[in-house]
C-alpha cells in the first residue's frame, strides 16, 4: 500500500504532507471503526491525488492535479471544487475541459 502511493512522491508538497501523515497512522495498531473510516478515506484520496500526479502529461492534466491535491490533501476546508481558496490554474482546468489534452 504505501509502496505504491510512495510512487507519487516528490511530485507535489500538499500529497508528500499527507503521505507522511497517512504512514505514521498506519503504525498506530487497533483503531476504532469511526478512524477506520477516515483511515481509508485517506487512503482512497491518496490514491486518486497519486493516479491524477501520474497522468499529469499536459498542462491541462498537470493543473487538475494539483488542484485536486491543493484542495481535497492540504487539511483544510476545500473537499469540493470551488469551495477552497487555494491557488489554481482555472485556465488550464476548463480548456482541459474542452480539448481534453
């Protein structure tokens, strides 16, 4: 598990962050079912930051990215697009949206 998201290390700071905390928890041993869940939903996000960082071959692709990793890995509020104030390129998102590069 952690083999595989280390893949996407040095790619972006806020998924290098999250990665270190989701690796310290998964030392911690028996955990109730309600951290459980936020265990694996940490996993999950992980996992689509690592395969988003991944398919970042254009400039479209590279700023879905890391608007993904800037909103849903940074710890703050921001788990929908739009809802966060962090820095983004719209630009490249939307004609993404259009061409698909």
């Amino acid at each position: 598990m952690l083999d595989e998201l280390s893949a996407a290390l040095g790619k972006h700071g806020h998924f290098d962050a999250a990665f270190e905390r989701f690796a310290a928890e998964t030392g911690a041993g028996t955990v109730s079912e309600n951290h459980g869940r936020r265990f694996v939903q940490s996993f999950v996000t992980l996992m689509q930051a690592k395969l988003l960082l991944a398919a970042a071959a254009g400039p479209g692709s590279r700023a879905v990215a890391e608007g993904f990793c800037a909103t849903r890995l940074s710890g703050g509020w921001g788990a929908v697009f739009g809802a966060s104030d962090a820095p983004m390129d719209h630009g490249a998102i939307l004609a993404r949206a259009w061409n698909q590069d």
